[in-house]
C-alpha cells in the first residue's frame, strides 16, 4: 500500500472533511485564544479535528 493510500483510506477513512487540520487553523484559534476578544472565554472546548469527534 503506497503512502497515498494509507493516507486516505486508513487515516482519513473516518474524517469527515478528508483532510488534516493544517497547522496554521491551530495558530489561528491560538492567536484568538490569546486576543483581547477572547477574556470573557472560559471553560470552553475549541475541536479542531475535522469532524472526527462527530462520528
């Protein structure tokens, strides 16, 4: 099985968005998290895992 495919039909079988979360979507939520607008945020859970969680 080339790498392609254990890719796609192993480790994306179940995402739902069939694709990784790329690196810079977690620096975005990261610089938000650190931002001003985001004092009043608390106890909250941000997924940022491309739907893998929902299935």
């Amino acid at each position: 099985m080339s790498e392609d495919e254990v890719v796609e039909k192993v480790m994306l079988k179940k995402q739902a968005v069939k694709s990784f979360v790329p690196v810079d979507k977690l620096g975005e939520i990261a610089v938000f998290l650190s931002a001003e607008n985001a004092t009043t945020v608390s106890g909250s859970v941000f997924t940022l895992d491309g739907g893998w969680s929902a299935q």
